[in-house]
C-alpha cells in the first residue's frame, strides 16, 4: 500500500480518490488545504486521520508517502517542489505547471531527491490510448493528427453575468488552453513528439485568459491541428490520418472507442473494455512506478511534458497571453 497525502479539495480530487481506490494498492492518510473548515470536512468525508492547513507541517510529515497535487494550476509547482524535497513522490494534475521554467525547477527537484513525479494526464494511461499506440503502423504513413477538446464551460455563465471564477482567473494560470487544450497536445507529443513549428490562434477574454483557441503543429512529413474551447462546443472525434487508413477516436481527453477505416471500406474496432472510473490507471501507473523504483512514466514522462509545455508557452507568447507566474 503507498499512503497518499492530497493537496486540493475539489471535485477531481475526489474522483481521484474513489479511482485510486479501485488499485487496491492506494491508501489515504492526509490532507491538505488553505482553510481549516475545508480541510475538516474533506477529511471527515473520506476518513482522512491527518489534516493540515500548514503548508510546511504537511510537506514534513511522515503520515504519507506520495502526495497528489490538485490545487489551482498556479501552485502546483511551489507545493511539488516543496514535497519532493521533503522526499515525498508527487501525482500533479494536469497542466503540471504554469510554464517550462517552473516545470524545470519540478523536474529537477525530483531527481535530486530521488523521487517519483509524473503529469497526471489520464487519457494517455488509458487502455484505449494504448490501444492507438500499438495499432498506429497499421495507418501506413501518418499525415495528420485532428483532435479537439471543446466544451462550453457552467462557469462561462457566472464570467458573462460579471462574476470571474478560477476558471477565467489568470492569476490562477487558467483558461482554455492549459484546462482542455492540454489534452489534446499532450497525447500529440506522446506519439509523435515535439514539433518543428507551432502556430496559434486564440480569443481572449476580458479577464485575461484565453476563451478558445486553435494550433497547427508542424512535422517533418505531417501536422496536426487542435482546437479547444471553454466558450463553445464541439461533438467531432479525433483522427490520426494515414495513407492506407484513418484512426477514429471518439473523444481524445477520454478515450473509449477506437476503430480504423482502411481505404477498401473495411473498418477494425480497435476498443478494448475500461472501468468507469478512468483516473484510476493514472493512480496505478503512478504506484507502480514507486512499487518498481523507477523515477518517471515511459508514457508520461518528463519529456513529454517538458514538450507539451514548451508547446502551450509558445502558443501563448503568440496569442499575447501572459500569467502572472510568467513574470516571477
């Protein structure tokens, strides 16, 4: 059993609970949170014996192993690097940082303590993204990559009404890009790595964070084309297109049914079966990295994300999007 502190409140962090618990190998020991009425209810919800609002107190304690990180984008790299120098092995949700400097300084502290850190980007660890890897020769050579995430954010009503929630905040290194568009680049860097050229559009909202927005990455013998937004939505699966056949994944963020169309007609259903709760194969490639004593994801490595992040920070300067942690 790894004994897990968590870091956040909300409702993935939850979700990631009830996944991780389904590993059997998952056990939760402490909690974290900025406000003391947040951190008692969250304990007594699922149980927790250990609770703090200290930020130093947690990171020092010996009631856990590893932490998982979903507090706000903006302090995922404070409270990673601050764990992992307390020798703590760290899960941080997606986008692990706010930038490729703080991912670097992330990167860093975990090798120089000899710990576990990895990007919590679930759809990549799902057995049918591994479905995609293994069926990908099958495509003949690869021409394009098409893959959107948009969908109309609840809290987009709030912003229109006057009301900015966290998720249009850029105080909190938010907006459409680093909430959605991640999925979709993250898997493109996966499989194919880092491009040659990116190229970005994007609206920006008033609050300073982008709405929606689009990137043509560029390859040596094909691109790929994203679209993501949190101000309109959009219903098209994901293709990885090839000269002998098309790859079709119904939704690239959660991927649950692939098949390939070849270019006689004939269609192959690549799907293989998932449990519902999908975050728990991100729990259990984490925990089998500590079990094994290996230090990064063959998946989710530190260069996949070192390479999403390169690319969302391109996107931006080009967009003229700018947080607050850029300027620190």
């Amino acid at each position: 059993m790894i004994r897990f502190g968590v870091m956040g409140t909300n409702w993935i962090t939850e979700a990631f609970i009830q996944a991780a618990q389904e590993t059997g190998e998952f056990a939760l020991t402490a909690v974290y949170s900025r406000t003391e009425e947040k951190a008692a209810e969250f304990a007594g919800k699922f149980d927790i014996p250990h609770r703090f609002t200290d930020l130093a107190a947690f990171a020092t304690s010996d009631a856990f192993d590893a932490v998982y990180i979903a507090s706000p984008n903006s302090l995922h790299a404070e409270y990673a690097v601050l764990c992992m120098q307390q020798g703590k092995h760290v899960l941080c949700e997606k986008p692990a940082a706010s930038n490729t400097a703080e991912l670097t300084a992330m990167v860093e502290a975990a090798r120089a303590n000899n710990v576990v850190f990895m990007e919590a980007l679930k759809s990549t660890l799902m057995p049918n993204f591994q479905v995609v890897q293994e069926n990908l020769h099958k495509l003949g050579t690869i021409r394009r990559y098409s893959a959107g995430y948009c969908q109309y954010s609840s809290r987009y009503d709030a912003y229109k009404q006057g009301t900015v929630l966290n998720a249009f905040n850029p105080m909190f290194s938010n907006g459409s890009m680093m909430d959605l568009g991640v999925y979709c680049i993250y898997p493109c860097v996966v499989l194919f790595g880092a491009p040659s050229k990116v190229q970005a559009t994007g609206v920006l909202l008033e609050s300073g964070v982008d709405g929606e927005g689009g990137l043509l990455l560029s390859y040596e013998s094909m691109d790929a084309v994203i679209q993501h937004s949190k101000i309109s939505s959009s219903y098209q699966p994901a293709e990885i297109q090839g000269e002998h056949a098309t790859m079709i994944i119904d939704r690239i963020n959660e991927p649950g049914r692939v098949e390939i169309r070849y270019r006689d007609g004939s269609v192959e259903d690549l799907t293989r079966p998932q449990g519902e709760r999908t975050m728990r194969y991100e729990a259990a490639e984490f925990i089998r990295l500590i079990q094994a004593g290996e230090l990064e994801s063959a998946t989710n490595s530190h260069a996949a994300s070192l390479a999403a992040m390169a690319i969302m920070d391109e996107a931006r300067r080009q967009i003229g999007l700018v947080f607050p942690a850029d300027r620190k």
